[in-house]
C-alpha cells in the first residue's frame, strides 16, 4: 500500500513524486510542485522481483480564491499533515497571475484503503512573513479584546465611579480631554481622575499625581502633560477641599504633583486636574503615609502594542529531521483555511476549496497534543461570517475527465465607483481592496507601517486640496468656533496674506470639528493611504504620484531654514509653506485621480488614534473601513508630510503619532465624505 502527493511545476517541467506515478489535470489554472508522500514509502531494494502497483484512490484538490491577484494575493503556502497529526511537509509556490488560479494537487492512497490528511492553505502576498515560532504561546494580552480606556463624561461620573487607592499602592486611569471639575482653588481645565483614600490614622500623608510620558514615532519623548491634586471630604462638593497639589517650581518638564496634608481619620477623594486643555493622558495616582516621594518618571511603555503572537507548538518532521521553516505568512495579510481530505476506495475524485477573501486576518486556530494536529479540536475560517468553524470532510464528484476550472478570482473587493455627486472640492474615491502598510516605510515601534492588513475600503469622496485659509475663514463666518487658543504658534488665520495656504497650526480636535461642520469626517488612515497609494491604480505605488522618488519641482517639502528644525533640501524653491495647489501640475504632486498635495505640503490629521498596526485595536477593527478608535486618545496619527519635511519622510505609508491638542506650522488636514446622497 502505498499514498502520496502530487504537484506539477508552474513551469511545465515533470511532476516529481513519492510513490506511484499520477496524471497531472491539464486546465486553465496551475499544478503545483509535488508535496512528498501521506506516508512512507517501503524502499526498493536490489534483487526485488518486479511488481505492478495497486490501483490508487485519488482525491484532485482544486484551490482558488476570490481575493485580488496578485494585489493581495500572489503565494500559497501548504502544510501537510497526516492521519495521526504530524506535520509532514510544506511547500510554497508563487501565483503572481490570475491565470495561475485555480491551483491544484493530489492526494492518493492504495484503491483499497480510505485515508484522511489536512492541509493547512494559507494565501498571502510576497514578503508578507513574520518569523516562524514553534515554541511560542499567547501572551495574555493577545487573548483580551480592546478596551479602550473609560473616561467619566461628568463630576457624578468621577465619582462614583472613583476606584479605592491603598496606601502604598498605585492607580493608572484615563483622564479625557474636556473638563469636568467646575470650581475649587484649580479649576481644571482637562479631564480628571479620581480614587478614593480611607485614612485609619491621624497624621501626615502624602499624595502623587503623574501623567505618563509618551513617545514620538522617532522614539523622542514627549513631554509629559501637568498635572495637579485636589483632596475633598466630599468628592462633590468642592467646598470640602483640603488642598492642592501643583508642579513644583512649574518648570514643563516636571510631571509630578505632590500633595502633602496632616488628615484626620476618615474617608476622602483625591482628584486631578490640569492646565491644558484637550490633552487626554493616562495618570497614576500614588499614596503613602510616610511625606516621601512615590513616583519616578515613567515612559508609557503601553502606547507600545505587543507584537503579533507565535505559532503553536508543532514541528514539520521530514526524514525522522525537523525541517521547520523559518518564516510563515503575516495573519493579518493572509486568508489561513484548514481543509480534511478524504480519498474514497477504487475512485478518483475531485474537491473544489475556496479561500475567501473575507477571511483576510483570521488566524486558523490549531489545536496540537504532543506535537500532532487535532483535527477535530482545531478551526478556521471559510465565509464572509468570519467566524472559526470546525473542520468537515470536503464534499467531492467523480473525476471524470478533466474540468475546465473557472477562477473567482478578483471578485473579492473589487474596484467600486461612486453613487452620488460629490461635494464642493471634492473627489470621488472608488473603493476596493487593498493592503494597508508595508516594508517600504518600517518607522519606529508604534508609528511603523508594519506589519501591514488586508482589507477593504468603500467609496467615499476625499478634498482635492487641503483644507485652506480661505475655506476656515469662511466656516468662521458661517457660524464655526474653533476650540483652539493658538499662543504661540503662527497665526496663519490672521496674519498671512495668502488665502490659499494650508490652514495650519490646528488641532487634531478643531480639524475634526471643521470636518464635521462642513458634512465630513477627518479621513481614517485606511481611507487616507488607499486614496494616497492605490485608488485609480492597478498597483500600490510608494508615492502619490508613482514610484518616482520626490524632487523639488514636484512636491513641496525640505524649505526649512536650517537642519536642526527640518528639511532643507528644497530651500531654494522658497521658504516656508506654499499655496495648496503647488503640485497641481504634470510631474507634480497629484494622484492619478486628481487630489493634490497627499505628499507634500502640511502632514495632515487622520481620525484614527495611534496604535501600532500589531496592537489589538487594529486587530480588532474590522476587515471592510477599519478605524482604530479610542474617544479620548492619548495620541492620534497623521498622515503624510509638507514643507518642514526632507525627502525621506514622503513615501505614503509612513506614519506618525502626535498628542491631539497639538497645533503646528507644518501640519493642517483635509476631509473625507461619505458616499451617500445629500
């Protein structure tokens, strides 16, 4: 008795095999390498009479999907596994062509014997790996789902919902970013957190406050927003304050705010405060008897997501040797689907799998015992319910004759245009699929565009230009209030001639209240990259405008008046910001579609909180339109790059994070639209 596989070469060579010889299908899609026997083969021997083999039952498995070819999908990679769970082999192809679809292979036994195999299908596109971990578990934090933080709405809120600090310990909350103590000697002017303290003894007691210290896409830190301490009878009666807490000296950089108070027994509330408004932070609150310091400064070591989880803990034994690869395909940019063959006694059949494109991101769960695969215990995706699915025998026909196999390919996210008119300024933006991210522009921990996501973008309509001094002005007059207070930033509302600048020095909060004002909503990240990379394309391109590396005469970008503040490249087309339009030209700034300015000009504001792409809010934003949201972030991404800027920085997957709050020279925003009738 003897069973095995069979692939034939893409290239049109002979099939290699183990064990008796098979007839590759001839049709329109593609025979893949041959995999290596079910079992093992008993060797020939010299001496051995000549025999003829048994008939074999054979099982033709056909593999196609639905996905974009080869636009998120150009491999297949397949595992093996045999009737007792051992991983026996693995083989990777490439299927750059829609015509390389469907793929097919064989599996075969003795005509008198029924056996059964699992393959592993994973379909990704090339270089979307990861290293391959046998040995690695799930972190705990991979088995939570996102919870963004709370944050109370009002000072009823706080305070029932204040948690208890015991003394000696630590509390870290989310404060929001609008506030909500009214009143008392520090009026805050941010949000606030609360816990409460029971003191058991008279006497001196000491209180901290800190805000935690984030870090920028180029891990420079950020400083750490103040903070300050109240302590009250009555969480909400602030005629029962006892005192308050302030930065020492009130230099910016210090974060701490101690609070020292002889108390008498009883229970109290300790409260924070701020002096910035619309700055969300995460602040720790400390207490201890002893009038000593508690809290050192500490990097948010939070804002920095846990990497994607290992494989489980099973090893590919090929020739009693482990031969597992190094390198498997990324989850979140490949469609992963466990499939139970069975080949029936005296027949040759057929079996027809489907990798759906749906199923993009959603890891095939493996149940392993003592290193074998159970089938029975383990799941995987197959339909656009995205739900994991136990494992069936595939349905088969008779294989008759050769069929000629009609792919699916494509049909997945395929390019949709617009239903409506689009607003004033704008452009339609037909949706698809596509792949958000890439190796292209790595970045540093949070702000990385890896490990980069399949997924699906609707039809929307997105400014052709940035968003104007001109346009602001107008929204003014119509009746929006910015809740920005500009300081020291350069007021380009008021003070610059040109109306058709980039209206700058804006926060992440104002833009977005614009946006809204004028029937938009800030971009996501998703929508924002998609319009910059692929939309009106064929294949995602590193820049707005093709692959071509910047220069001076197409973007505006490097106009800074020395190194230490920026790029400098470009100084000598000018200095400072230029009109929305400078790109507007042949060979300029602009997407095949029309839109203008995605490269250079301002970076702009994006909706999305900032969250490393192998966090779990990314993880679990959904495959069609994800946003990575949290309503009180403490960081929100931007997108793109502008006249600060050197040359390096423009490629379109490149990300950075910033406090929300935050108002700059060389950052402003445009708005997106839903597709939808007026």
């Amino acid at each position: 008795m003897a069973r095995g596989s069979a692939l034939t070469p893409r290239n049109g060579g002979p099939p290699l095999r183990h064990g008796p010889p098979t007839t590759p299908l001839r049709r329109r899609g593609t025979m893949i390498r041959q995999l290596a026997a079910l079992v093992a083969i008993a060797r020939l021997c010299a001496g051995c009479q000549t025999r003829t083999l048994p008939p074999l039952a054979e099982l033709l498995v056909q593999v196609d999907t639905d996905a974009p070819v080869p636009l998120t999908v150009n491999r297949l990679r397949i595992d093996l596994f045999n009737e007792s769970g051992a991983w026996f082999d693995t083989r990777d192809v490439s299927l750059d062509s829609a015509n390389d679809w469907p793929a097919s292979f064989s599996v075969y036994s003795s005509a008198a014997m029924q056996h059964a195999a699992v393959a592993r299908l994973r379909a990704y596109t090339e270089g979307s790996l990861r290293d391959y971990c046998p040995g690695c578990a799930l972190s705990a934090s991979e088995d939570l789902p996102f919870d963004p933080r709370p944050t109370p709405a009002s000072l009823a809120e706080l305070c029932a919902g204040a948690p208890h600090l015991a003394w000696g310990g630590r509390i870290t909350q989310r404060r929001g970013a609008y506030p909500i103590l009214g009143g008392g000697s520090q009026p805050a002017l941010s949000g606030s957190v609360a816990a409460r303290v029971t003191v058991a003894v008279a006497g001196p007691h000491h209180f901290e406050a800190q805000t935690l210290r984030s870090n920028t896409g180029n891990n420079l830190p950020l400083e750490a927003p103040r903070v300050n301490l109240t302590l009250r009878r009555d969480c909400q009666d602030e005629n029962t304050e006892l005192g308050v807490g302030t930065p020492d000296g009130a230099p910016i950089v210090v974060d701490t705010s101690p609070l020292n108070v002889d108390l008498e027994p009883g229970d109290y509330t300790l409260l924070t405060g701020g002096d910035s408004a619309l700055e969300p932070a995460d602040v720790t609150l400390a207490a201890t008897s002893a009038v000593e310091p508690i809290l050192e400064t500490v990097t948010d070591a939070s804002m920095v997501d846990a990497s994607a989880p290992g494989s489980t803990e099973i090893d590919l034994i090929m020739t009693d040797r482990s031969r597992t690869p190094t390198t498997e395909p990324l989850d979140s940019a490949t469609i992963d689907r466990l499939v139970l063959l069975q080949t029936t006694r005296d027949q040759k059949r057929i079996t027809q799998v489907m990798l759906a494109g749906d199923c993009f991101g959603i890891k095939a769960q493996l149940a392993v015992n003592n290193g074998l695969l159970q089938a029975s215990q383990s799941f995987s995706c197959i339909d656009s319910s995205r739900q994991l699915v136990p494992l069936t025998v595939e349905t088969t026909v008779s294989l008759v004759a050769p069929a000629q196999a009609l792919s699916k390919v494509g049909s997945w996210g395929r390019p949709d245009g617009c239903s409506n008119q689009p607003p004033a300024g704008a452009i339609c933006v037909g949706g698809g699929a596509f792949v958000l991210g890439g190796p292209d522009f790595a970045g540093f921990g949070v702000s990385s565009s890896m490990p980069e996501r399949v997924l699906k973008v609707s039809p929307f309509f997105f400014d052709r230009n940035e968003v104007t001094v001109a346009q602001y002005r107008a929204a003014t007059a119509a009746g929006f209030s910015s809740l920005d207070s500009l300081g020291d930033c350069a007021d380009f509302l008021n003070s610059l001639g040109d109306e058709s600048l980039a209206a700058a020095c804006i926060s992440w909060f104002t833009a977005r209240a614009y946006c809204k004002f004028v029937g938009g909503e800030l971009p996501t990240e998703a929508e924002w990259e998609y319009a910059a990379t692929l939309a009106g394309r064929t294949t995602k391109t590193l820049y707005p405008w093709g692959d071509e590396p910047p220069d001076c005469n197409r973007a505006v970008f490097g106009r800074e008046q020395d190194m230490l503040s920026g790029g400098t490249e470009c100084q000598d087309a000018g200095l400072g910001a230029a009109n929305v339009d400078a790109g507007d030209h042949a060979g300029g700034d602009v997407t095949p579609q029309g839109i203008v300015g995605l490269g250079g000009g301002v970076a702009e504001w994006v909706l999305d909180a900032a969250h490393s792409f192998a966090g779990l809010c990314w993880a679990e934003s959904g495959l069609t339109d994800p946003v990575c949201w949290e309503e009180q972030a403490v960081l929100r991404s931007q997108r793109g790059h502008g006249w600060t800027d050197p040359a390096d920085a423009l490629r379109a997957t490149s990300r950075r994070r910033r406090p929300p709050r935050e108002m700059d020279v060389g950052v402003g925003f445009r708005c997106a639209y839903k597709d939808v009738a007026p």
